[in-house]
C-alpha cells in the first residue's frame, strides 16, 4: 500500500527503502539515484518513482494530516461489522464467520458463498468483504490513469467490439507526439502516478516505437507505467521492461480452456499464462482477471477464475461484467448482472485478503452507475480512470455506452475523489 502523500524514507538497504506515513511503514523498491534517510518520495505498487523537494513535501502533508485520519474514521465506522443475520442461513454465516477469522475456506464453502442468491446473505457477503478489506488494506485506495493508445486488433474475441472481424468501426492509432501529450497531461495536469497505456493486440507499433514511447515518458516524468497490448511476445515483455515498463495488466479472460477457445477462436489459454508468468519472473506487477458471464460459464468456473489470478500472482485483480455489443457474435447473449460481478469481488477479496487490490471495472460503472459505490463496500480499492484524449474514446468500443465515455478528466477526478472521501478512503496515486 501506498498513498500519493510524500512518504518519508525512514531506512535504506540497498534497493529498499522504509517510508513512513503518518506513522505507517511500507516499503519501496528503489531504482531513482541519490536518495537519502530524511528525503520524500512518492511510491507506487511498491516502487520508489519520484523524489519530492522538502518544502513540498512539507506543505503537502500539512493539508494532508488532518484530511488522513479523518477519512481513516470515516472508513473505519462504515466498513463496521454488525451483522444482522436475519433469515440467512447457519451453513452461511459459519462460513462468514471463518472468513472474517482469516482462516482459509474449502472449496466447498467457497462454493457456498458464489452460489448463493439470497439477497440479505448477500449483503452480508459484501460487508464481510469490506470488513476484510479495512482490516488488511486500510482506507487506501488506487486510482491509476488508462491512456487506449490504438483500437487496431488482430485477435478474433467475439465478445469484443474492437475485435479485428469487426469491420463496422473507425480504427485509431495515437501518434507518439500525442501518447506522450495525453501521458503529460495526466501526469503533470492531473497529478496521476500510475498511467496504463493500452491498445487491441498488434495495434500497428513496433516493440522499438513502444519501448521508446515508455522510455520517453519515464524520462520526462514520474509514474508507474503499465503496459497492456495483449500478447506481446516473451521476448518483448523484457523489451518493454528494461524501457521501464513495470507492470502488465492481460486478462485470462476465463480458467477455462475450452470457454476460452471458444471465445477467442485460434488463441491459447495457455500462451496467455505463460505471458502472465514471464512477466511476474521479470519483476512485473500483475493485473488480471476475467469477464463474468460468458456463454456456458458456470459459478465453479468464476471461482477458478480468482484462484487463478491469485496463482498468477495478480497484485490487482481486474473482473468486470460481459456487455453485449450488437457488432460481435456474442450480440445476443445478455449481458451480465451486476450483483455477480459484486460477488466475485468479495470472493477474490476473501480469498486474497491480505495482497489483493481489486478494481471496479468501467464495464461494471457501465451496467450500472451506483455499482462502483457498491463495490467499493464489497472488498473493492481500486479504480481506473480513463485519461485517452476525448476525440479517441468512443472508438474504443468494447461494448456499448462505456461510462465516462464523454466526461472530461477533471471531471472523472472531482467525481471520483467526492466518492471516496464520502467512504473515507485516500487515493494512493493520484494527488489532490
Ligand atoms: N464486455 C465487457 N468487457 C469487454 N472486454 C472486451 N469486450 C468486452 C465486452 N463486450 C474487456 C476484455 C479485455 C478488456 C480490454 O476489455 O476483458 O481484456
């Protein structure tokens, strides 16, 4: 956990740093030059990425101090756990009660827990979740930056708009100049430490334009940079790391390796795995997950899904919901409910407590605007904000009317950040 307050480095031991926040300890890796006991830093995913001068920092964590514990009650009263069981059933509430404990449950009972339909068990699920997630992660909560650099595809999902079968759409791809503005603007304008760059599979640019692209941004400015062009190549994911690039966000999509083939016709789960393995040799962060309500798929393949990811390593798991596009074989199969994505979030939260972050997908905002308050009490601490420059963003249609498809960055920030001041959370990567 990190928060974009300027943490100050307590100790240094070789590539690691102790910072303090408020009196919280968290450690860094550091790769910036000249750092020293006493200096202030912003870190993100667990990497030292910018050194702050003493007077900033200072004046910066003079307006923070107060607001930080303040949200910390907030977060604390509503994520209380008084439950009221009602007519939920003993089998569930003895589940309930291990998994608040911490201690690990069966299968079985996992099984239990996805099955369910009653809505107050239900409920009780997402307050258990949230309960788990104050415990473990405190109030902090990332808000990392999506730059869609090119809706270009090869691949053939036939769930997806931008699929490359899809002739009916006006293809995009960013300039340099204008990745590297829209990155400027994010970073610099809008104060984002994380920023995704994303883009269809074989979107047009070469390994050497993207990793000049990542190595251009790195130099000019501080952030945490995350790649996701689909399945770059084994080879390439080392390519794109030594530019900088320090985590991947790739999607499984789903566990299950005939669903898979089903869906993305002449395409491997297993050369998906393998990418999401060498990237977590190579020091990458993960981010991944699956699409919730795929044709045929069933409750036991959703919870394959999170205990892939957490096998994968995933230090943020990204579920969101199938939206049905009328372009895309898919067109007639509905669309997913949003309590099953909330659901799968409260399981992934209670089956990765402790390293879990977990994002409330745009597909889910989409389905439903109230969702990503719900999620965020349903184990949730994550959330993406979309930063592509507005001429770009409705060509990038994976599924029909995407939330915040119009909406300006700043406006995208002052919604968010009066969300999650209204539950008492900090945003870890974002300055405010
Ligand atoms: N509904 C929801 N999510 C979709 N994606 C692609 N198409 C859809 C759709 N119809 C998701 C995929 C992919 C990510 C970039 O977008 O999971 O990994």
């Amino acid at each position: 956990m990190c928060y974009a307050i300027p943490g100050k480095i307590e100790s240094i031991q070789e590539k690691t740093v102790v910072v303090d926040y408020f009196g919280e300890k968290r450690k860094a890796h550091n790769e910036l030059e000249g750092l020293s006991v006493g200096d202030y830093i912003y870190a993100q995913g667990g990497f030292a990425i910018q050194k702050i001068p003493l007077d900033e920092a200072k004046s910066i964590l003079a307006v923070w101090k107060e607001t930080f514990f303040e949200l910390q009650e907030v977060d604390l009263q509503l994520s209380r756990l008084d439950l009221n069981p009602g007519s939920v059933s003993q089998e569930f509430l003895k589940i309930l009660d291990k998994a608040v404990e911490g201690r690990e449950l069966t299968r079985q009972e996992l099984l239990v827990l996805i099955k369910e339909k009653d809505k107050t068990a239900l409920k009780l699920l997402f307050k258990s979740a949230n309960f788990l997630r104050q415990k473990h992660h405190k109030n902090s909560c990332c808000v990392h930056g999506i730059i869609e650099i090119s809706n270009y595809c090869h691949s053939a999902c036939s769930f997806c708009g931008i699929s490359g079968e899809n002739k009916n759409i006006t293809r995009y791809r960013m300039s340099q100049e204008e990745i590297l503005e829209a990155a400027k603007v994010a970073i610099q304008e809008h104060g984002f430490k994380t920023l995704v760059l994303q883009s269809g599979q074989d979107c047009g640019y070469s390994i050497e334009e993207l990793a000049q692209i990542i190595r251009q941004i790195k130099t000019n400015w501080p952030a945490l940079i995350f790649i996701s062009f689909g399945e770059v190549g084994l080879d390439n994911l080392k390519i794109l790391y030594d530019a900088g690039a320090r985590g991947l966000l790739l999607r499984f999509e789903t566990s299950n390796p005939e669903l898979y083939q089903q869906v993305n016709p002449g395409k491997e789960l297993a050369s998906r795995i393998a990418h999401l393995k060498k990237a977590y040799e190579l020091g990458y962060l993960i981010i991944t997950g699956g699409l919730i309500g795929l044709p045929g798929q069933s409750q036991e393949d959703l919870l394959n899904d999170i205990l892939l990811a957490k096998e994968l390593h995933a230090e943020m798991y990204s579920f969101g919901p199938f939206i049905s596009h009328p372009q895309t074989p898919l067109a007639n199969h509905p669309s997913a409910l949003a309590e099953t994505v909330l659901k799968v979030i409260a399981l992934a939260r209670i089956i990765d407590v402790v390293q879990a972050k977990i994002l409330v997908t745009t597909a889910l905002e989409t389905l439903d605007p109230e969702s990503r308050r719900e999620a965020l009490l349903s184990g949730a601490n994550s959330v993406m904000l979309n930063v592509t420059p507005l001429k770009y963003r409705p060509l990038y249609n994976l599924y029909p009317w995407r939330a915040h498809e119009s909406e300006s960055i700043r406006d995208q920030i002052n919604d968010t950040i009066g969300l999650l001041m209204s539950l008492g959370r900090s945003p870890t990567d974002l300055s405010i």
